[in-house]
C-alpha cells in the first residue's frame, strides 16, 4: 500500500505552475487559496506553497507533508469505479500564516476546498 504521493503526482515544473496559475479556476477559504485547472495526464497533480513569511523551514515542510496526506486521503476516498470518464486536475494550493494551525483545521479547510472545486 502506497504511503505518500509519487513523484509524478506532484508538481515540479514552473511552466505548469504558471499555466496553473494563469487559466486555473479559484475558490478560497479561511487561511488558504486553492486553484486548479484540467490535465490530460490520467492522474491528479499538486503543489502546496506556503505564502511569504510563513515561519521557519520547519513549519512550511510541516505543512507541505500534511497537506500532501490530505490529498492523498482524499483520493483514496473519492476514487471512482470507472477511470475513463474522470478529468484529472492540478492543483496549486496556497497556505497564508497564522490562520491554519492545527491538523483537523487544515484538513476540513481543504478538503472543502477539493469538494467545491470538484462541484460535490
């Protein structure tokens, strides 16, 4: 059973992350920004960037490891039976500080997030 995303699943390239940024759609909530846009890759993608000045390099990792979990739950969780027919997305997601400090907090917010943005 697989424990963390894979490499591919996460985005690295700053063209992507441009192209994400410029045609994506936005939905926002309290602390965080998410924005996505349709990939033809088979497979969903993410990225999490801490905003500036989030706090210290412990923090920001902290973060980017339980959000990535969030999203690999989430997969977990909402994956369908038919492969086919689902659009596969990336994602940008945008942490600003002090406003996301627990795990519970962090997980509702961006998990309602993914929901809205995947119209559930």
């Amino acid at each position: 059973m697989r424990r963390s995303l894979s490499k591919i699943e996460i985005i690295r390239k700053k063209d992507d992350i441009d192209r994400i940024f410029k045609a994506g759609k936005t939905y926002s909530c309290l602390g965080m920004r998410l924005i996505g846009i349709d990939n033809s890759l088979g497979f969903d993608r993410i990225i999490v960037i801490p905003a500036k000045h989030y706090g210290r390099a412990v923090d920001r990792n902290l973060l980017r490891r339980r959000a990535k979990e969030i999203f690999r739950n989430y997969q977990k969780r909402h994956a369908y039976q038919d492969q086919s027919t689902e659009i596969t997305k990336d994602y940008v997601l945008i942490v600003y500080p002090g406003k996301v400090s627990s795990f519970s907090l962090l997980e509702s917010n961006f998990t309602e997030l993914l929901d809205r943005f995947n119209g559930k």
